[in-house]
C-alpha cells in the first residue's frame, strides 16, 4: 500500500518493479489492493512484464514509459 494512501508497511521492490507497477496502476488502485500480490498479477499488462523481466539479471535497469 502506497505511504500516501497510509500504507505503514514497506517491502523491498526492485526499481524497474516499481515503475511498472506505478505505470499500470494509480495509489488509490494500489490502496484498494492491500497486500493481495495476486490481484496485481491479474493485469495483464504486468504480467507480461513480469514474465518479461524473469530471466533478466538483478542489475538489469530499463526505462519505463508512463502510459497514463
């Protein structure tokens, strides 16, 4: 949950992870998530990038255009 929608809890996301996931969704989005991982992965484009990103090593760093 993001801190502005007062999310308290923080977990270590990559920096390209994190782009994304702010590139497919809004905080309010995020906030209406909670910690349910598995309602992100029902994004299809996410998941795309997720599967995408798998095989790429840890350092691997790429821009992220902002669709919104």
């Amino acid at each position: 949950m993001p801190k502005s929608k007062k999310g308290r809890e923080t977990v270590p996301v990559h920096p390209i992870c994190h782009k994304t996931v702010h590139k497919v969704f809004t905080n309010a989005e995020l906030a209406r998530f909670g910690d349910d991982r598995a309602r992100l992965l029902e994004n299809e484009e996410l998941a795309n990038f997720l599967r995408w990103i798998a095989d790429k090593p840890p350092d691997f760093n790429a821009p992220v255009r902002r669709s919104r």
